[in-house]
C-alpha cells in the first residue's frame, strides 16, 4: 500500500485572496478560513501537513487535526520543494492540494494511479492538485502556466503523467467571478 500525504500550502486568512480584496468582495478572511476548513475537512482520512509562515494558521491546522510546518521560504515554490524533500522519507507520494477549492469533496479517497497525475484549474493553466512520487528530482512550478510547466516536468523526468481537466477540483476561488459561479460551494 502507498503512504500517501496531502500537503497544503496555506497564506495567513488576512492577507489570503488579493484579488479578491482588490475587487472588495464579501468578508474575503471569513471566506479563506472556510475554503481552506473544508479543504482540511475534505482530505481526511490522509495525513495533511499545512505549509504556513504564520503562527495563527500552524495553530488552526493542529486544531484541524492536520500536522503543521512552519516554512520561511519566499515563494509558493520554494516551499512546496522543500516540503517535498523533507517529507520523502516518510511517504512514497505527495498530493499538493491548494486550500482554496470550491469543491473539494473526495480528496481524501482519491486513487491518483501511478506516476505524476495533475489536476487542472478550470482554465486549463494552474494546477490545482499534483500528485508526485517522492524521491524524484522533481521542481516545482506554480504561477503563471504550472499545468503546462508540471506536464514538462515530468517528461523531463520520464515519468508517466496524465492531466486531469473535468475533476471538481478544477474549480478554486481567486477572483469575484469564482464566487459568482459556484455560489453554494463556498
């Protein structure tokens, strides 16, 4: 059986979600504390480890009975790689889940298959859910055009991939339009 773990990198609530506070949407720290519970919520039975450079948010995933990881590093990027090369020894793969899914029911049951699956966002452009193996020499590419950038990747690598676009989890919420089309999710 394959030791899974989910890893979720978390921004403190009251910075979470610029563009939606560019836009002045709803109570937008309410909303990024509840996106990311039911994301926690969802991931169960797995073990999840929160990536966070904030003391409020280690304490609320402890509290969420998630394990917590105070990282320092400057980007999305650098934290995830380092998540992912402290964690190989306890876990065969990692499911890097962002906390901001509409819809995030099932992750925890979710059977990936082998080599690098990725889950992209409705745009077909980010990657809302990778899964990787661990021990890989595997770089990490969110931002602008990850889905593509992960794809390549794992070519580079050679290891068998597939991209997933109809999943649910296609759906996150970064801007006002998100809200609008998925009202009761959020």
């Amino acid at each position: 059986m394959t030791r899974d773990a989910i890893v979720m990198p978390l921004k403190r609530f009251d910075v979470a979600k610029d563009r939606l506070r560019q836009a002045g949407a709803v109570d937008v720290t309410q909303l990024a504390e509840d996106l990311a519970l039911g994301v926690l919520r969802s991931c169960r039975p797995r073990h999840v480890v929160v990536l966070s450079e904030s003391d409020e948010i280690s304490q609320f995933a402890v509290a969420h009975g998630a394990e917590a990881w105070r990282s320092q590093a400057r980007s999305l990027n650098e934290a995830v790689q380092g998540a992912y090369a402290a964690l190989r020894d306890r876990f065969d793969r990692l499911l890097i889940v962002h906390g901001d899914l509409a819809s995030p029911e099932g992750l925890g049951q979710f059977q990936p298959g082998p080599g690098i699956t990725i889950i992209a966002d409705r745009h077909r452009a980010g990657t809302n859910v990778l899964v990787v193996p661990t021990g890989l020499d595997f770089h990490f590419a969110y931002g602008p055009d990850s889905m593509r950038l992960h794809q390549a990747e794992a070519e580079r690598l050679g290891v068998l991939w597939r991209v997933i676009d109809d999943s649910p989890w296609r759906f996150d919420v970064d801007d006002p339009s998100d809200l609008k089309q998925h009202p009761d999710s959020i």
